[in-house]
C-alpha cells in the first residue's frame, strides 16, 4: 500500500506531513511518497531527527505551492508543477493507492475531478466528514462541495455515503437519513421532496436502507448512520456542531477550574472528559472523504498537525482497502435518473 501525500499543503508544511508520514510508516506498515520541495522536505525530516530516507518513505520533487490565495478552480491548472497536481497525477498514473492533502479544498476538489476524474454516472463528488454523534459518528455527505444540489445529486451521496458507512465504520445495512426541517414527507423545499421520492424508491428496491427526513437534532444524537443533505445546509449543519463542540468544551472547562471541589472532580472524571475531547477532536479523524473521484483521495484539516496527518493516512488506507469505488461503480445505474428525450419532453416537433 502506498500513499501519495502533499507534502506542502496546509498551515503546519511541509513540518505536519513529514511528521505524520514518519509515524503512519511506523504504525500502520505502509509506503508513503511525499510530494513537495526536496530541499523543504529533507530539512523536515532533518528536524525530526532523520538523516537518511527510512525504508518505505520516498520523496517526488514539485517546486510550486498551491497558495490559499490561488484560484481554487484554475490553481492545479496554472501550477503544474506543484505538490497538489504532481501528487493528483502519480494517483491518476497508478503509482499509488490514495492521495492525502491539507492544502486548499476547492484546489483539491477541482484537481480531483479534472484530473483522477470522477466514477463514470457520478453527476458530482462530495465531501463526506465523518461527525460526532449519539450513535458513535455518522457520515455527512455532503458538506459543501456543492453548495446546490438536485434530486440526482442527493440520492447518489446517499449510496455513497451508505457504502462509506457500512465498509469504513463497519455499519451493516447503514441507517440513511435525509436532513429535512421536519419528518414527515411533505417537509423542505422541491429539492427535499423530490430526493425523498427518489431515496423511497431506493429502499423499496432495496438498495439501502432510507429511514426518512431527520432533523439535525435526531441527527446529533445518534438517529442515523448517513446524513444526506445539499453541500449548503450540510455545510451550516457540520460547522453548527463543530461549534457547538468547541462552547461545550470550553464552558466544561471554565466549570471544572472553577474552585478546588470542581478541580477535585476534574481529577476523578479525567478519563471520561478524555474521551469526550477525544470525541470532538478533529484531529482522531484525520480528514473528510471525497467520494465519486475514481480512485480514493482525503482532505486533511488545513491546520492539522503530525498527529492529524497520521490519522488521515489511516484513513486513506481503509479507504483504499475498503472496495467503496468498486461498489460505486458496480451499482451506479441505480443512483442515475433515466434521461428523457426531447420527444418525451414535448419539446420536439
């Protein structure tokens, strides 16, 4: 297994890559190629106390950076030679299993489509971040690589994100619900409606297990395995509980200090307040999915440091080993609407 990173991409490069390649080689056995600057990268790996190449780490010279600033839609165009396309053309080439990235998001979707292009039948790619919930996590697909969806679009997150839950979580048979303003059928815009058509269809046929509309509030606690929604109220939705994450943790921490007794008690419930941070720490995840793209890529946090890179390395690998593209791709005429003639339309003369 070989992972292609960008070794520039994000807020802590290329120092976070190397650390989290370094580790993910250590832990999880696999290769990892960074992609970047050399002399950047050697004077990284110098840092962490690496003289010489460890067995299983290469580096793949690119001497531009994706900028934040750079036009995320022509950015991997007009930088050909930077860490972001290199590494998106040695994954389209074969010469890895999955790319990983913290740099730009729109750069990184826009390159993924273009470049390792989207499964054949896949209208749009989405992001799918895994968030905290009652149940243990739930995908959210999608949160924000389309801000406007259709109809078609939702009911594809909804198997792709079904086939993420059931091989990356170990969900079987993934509860799928469609983020809706209420339960019942008749809630939500046209686009809402119509998707709910289409997802009923999807369950009656038996393709995946469609529960309903949930609201965001069942959705926290647990109601769902898969959150459907259009990358705009999925976007609102995902940041709403990240800060929502970051009151509560605060506020727990204000109350805890607050006297000696509170302190006392931090102490006894330190465990427990462990794994609630834990809980809501981006950084135990490692990055968001893009499912659709033809061959498995993950966004990594923009600030993510050595620990985070190692996770979203991990993650590339289940997502690599999981078969979620195959499946994508074996069952995506059950995700596409019949196309209808001009003639059908009564259009034509």
């Amino acid at each position: 297994m070989r992972i292609i990173v960008d070794a520039m991409g994000g807020d802590n490069a290329p120092q976070a890559p190397v650390q989290g390649a370094l580790q993910a080689i250590k832990e999880y056995g696999v290769e990892v190629a960074l992609v970047g600057r050399g002399e950047d990268i050697l004077e990284a790996l110098q840092q962490e106390g690496v003289a010489e190449l460890p067995p299983g780490l290469s580096i793949t010279h690119a001497d531009q950076v994706v900028e934040m600033c750079d036009n995320p839609a022509t950015a991997f165009k007009e930088k050909k030679d930077s860490s972001l396309t290199v590494g998106l053309n040695l994954l389209k080439n074969g010469e890895g299993d999955a790319f990983v990235s913290a740099g730009s998001t729109g750069a990184l979707l826009s390159g993924a489509t273009l470049v390792v292009k989207r499964v054949k039948g896949i209208r749009r790619a989405a992001m799918a971040p895994v968030v905290p919930t009652g149940g243990g996590g739930a995908v959210l697909v999608d949160c924000g690589a389309t801000a406007e969806g259709t109809p078609e679009f939702l009911l594809q997150f909804a198997f792709m994100g079904s086939y993420y839950a059931e091989r990356v979580l170990g969900r079987p048979e993934p509860k799928v619900g469609l983020l809706n303003i209420g339960t019942e059928p008749s809630k939500g815009t046209d686009l809402q409606r119509e998707a709910y058509q289409l997802l009923e269809k999807a369950k009656e046929e038996g393709r995946i297990n469609f529960v309903g509309n949930v609201e965001a509030r069942e959705a926290v606690e647990g109601a769902v395995d898969v959150i459907v929604a259009d990358g705009y109220s999925g976007n609102i939705f995902l940041k709403a509980v990240e800060g929502a994450g970051l009151f509560l943790s605060r506020e727990m921490k204000k109350m805890f200090l607050k006297s000696f007794k509170t302190k006392i008690a931090a102490l006894l419930m330190k465990d427990g307040l462990r794994d609630f941070k834990k809980l809501l720490d981006a950084n135990e995840v490692g990055g968001t999915a893009l499912l659709g793209i033809s061959k498995p890529v993950i966004k990594a946090h923009g600030s993510s440091n050595g620990y985070a890179m190692k996770n979203a390395i991990r993650q590339a690998v289940e997502f690599s080993r999981s078969g979620i593209v195959e499946d994508i791709m074996e069952n995506v005429e059950y995700m596409r609407l019949p196309v209808r003639s001009a003639a059908a339309d009564g259009s034509a003369e």
